[in-house]
C-alpha cells in the first residue's frame, strides 16, 4: 500500500561564515527570526520546524507559501536529498521527485542521447527501451532539437526532456516542485493530462507552486506553509480563504464555477 508520512520534521541548515559575535548577535536578536545556534553554537536557519501530515493513495497534496517559506526544503527532505535534523519519514512506493529540471541529465549530449542514457540507466530490454524511447519523443515534441545538445535548448524545452522522461513510467509517488510549470500552455495541457494519468492510479502527488489556479486544480488537500511552519492543512479553496487576499480568492472562485 502507498503511504507517505512526515512526524514532527525540522530541518536547520548551517550558515557558514556567520560565526562573527556582532553577526551572530544581528541574526539571533529578532523575536521573530528564523535564525537560532545549534549544539555547538553555530548559527543556524530554520528552514522547517515540526512538520507532520499522512498521505494514502489518491492524496494530492500542494505546498503553498511565500518565498523561503520551506516548500522546496520540504519537497527536498521527503525526496531524501535532505536528513531531518529532527523528526521521522516513512514511505511505501516507487517514488519520483521532478525538482530541479536538468536532474539527471548531460547538457553536452543531445535529447536523444540523454533519452538513450536513461534507458540504459533503467535497465530497460530492447523491446521496452524502443518504446521508452518512442513515448518520450512523442511527449516531447522536440522536433529539429531532439538531435542537438541539451545546453542549447531553451528553460522550457529542458522542462518538457526532463518531465517526459520522468514520467514515462508512473510512480506511486510524484514529487514536483514549480519548475515544471515553466513550459508554454500545450506543454501544460500535456503535462496535466500525464500527470492526471499518474494520480488516478491512486498515487501520491505532492506540488509546491505559487499559482493558486493551478493548485486548485490538481490537488485536492493544501498546507500553507510559513516560516517553515504548518499554518493552515485542508481542502484547497478552505485554505485558499485564509491565504489569498479577497479580491484574489474571489476572482479564483469566479474562475473555477
Ligand atoms: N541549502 C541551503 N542552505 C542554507 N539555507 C537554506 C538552504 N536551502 C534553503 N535554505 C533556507 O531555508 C528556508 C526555506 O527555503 P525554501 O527554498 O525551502 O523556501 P521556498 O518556500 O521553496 O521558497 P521559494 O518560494 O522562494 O522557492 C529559507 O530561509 C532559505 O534561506
């Protein structure tokens, strides 16, 4: 069965260079701060504190929250790229994290070449990596660039290479930072469509975006987070309420009846 569990995580991450009294003092002295010293009194920031949540299949989670509010440490941290400096994670199924776009991937080969290697990677057999390959240039739609180096294609057509090959195969949990929302509207439609595909599968997906149209409509549970902290867990528009400024939640309720 797929689950994903976060218990009581924090994450703090050192700031090196900092160690200086009069710094160490400015960063430490505000009542609100994100800054505080660890064991060894080094100073620290706290990019996540006490976080919790369960998710079963079906759950389609979105992380809102203003930058450097801990969406893209906590993405990291449930990918396993992060260790909590607190807290436990526990997860069952295949999971999958699109959270930086050229992830895997050799800019001095071309898009074929770096689909080729990914199918070498996986240890694919003739038959399956002929139609990995197939599926991923389809999806791609690369056309004249699928034969050219990865570093001279554009933001977005990294986006569409890496994602196409990410999810040629679903996995039972999908991790995707905003990123992947970088393509042009065709890209999105096709990218929903796949991504659609994968969650009614009953898998976990798990999206930070700032976009509130878009969060609306892919998950269907919401946490705010703020200053590294839970400050509202529900159902999208419920939390979308407390989040957006009226004018913006109206004008989102306008568009979605
Ligand atoms: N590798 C790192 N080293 C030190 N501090 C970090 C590191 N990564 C993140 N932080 C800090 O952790 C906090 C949370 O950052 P994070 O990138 O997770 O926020 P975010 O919500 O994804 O922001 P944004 O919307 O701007 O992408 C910030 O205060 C940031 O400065």
């Amino acid at each position: 069965m797929t689950y994903l569990e976060a218990s009581g995580i924090s994450i703090d991450f050192p700031l090196y260079h900092a160690e200086s009294r009069s710094l160490k003092k400015a960063l430490l002295g505000k009542v609100s701060s994100r800054f505080s010293v660890d064991q060894k009194s080094r100073p620290v920031v706290q990019a996540l504190r006490d976080i919790s949540f369960s998710l079963k299949s079906g759950d389609r989670l979105g992380l809102i929250g203003s930058n450097g509010s801990g969406k893209t440490t906590l993405l990291r941290a449930l990918s396993g790229i992060y260790q909590p400096t607190a807290g436990t994670l526990s997860m069952e199924g295949k999971l999958i994290s699109l959270l930086d776009p050229g992830q895997g991937m050799n800019k001095e080969l071309t898009g074929r070449e770096n689909i080729r290697l990914r199918s070498y990677y996986l240890g694919l057999s003739k038959a399956k990596s002929q139609a990995f390959e197939a599926d991923v240039i389809d999806f791609t739609d690369l056309k004249e660039f699928l034969d050219i180096p990865v570093r001279n294609y554009s933001s977005g057509m990294v986006v569409r290479l890496a994602f196409g090959m990410a999810t040629a195969f679903p996995p039972e949990i999908l991790l995707m930072d905003e990123w992947i929302l970088a393509g042009d509207a065709a890209f999105m439609a096709k990218a929903k469509k796949r991504v659609e595909g994968m969650v009614q599968h009953a898998d976990i997906l798990v999206l930070a975006s700032h976009s509130p149209s878009i969060l609306a409509e892919w998950t269907n549970r919401l946490i705010w987070l703020d200053g590294g902290r839970i400050v509202a867990d529900g159902a999208p528009m419920e939390v979308f309420k407390s989040y957006l400024p009226r004018h913006d939640f109206e004008e989102l309720l306008r568009a979605r009846s």
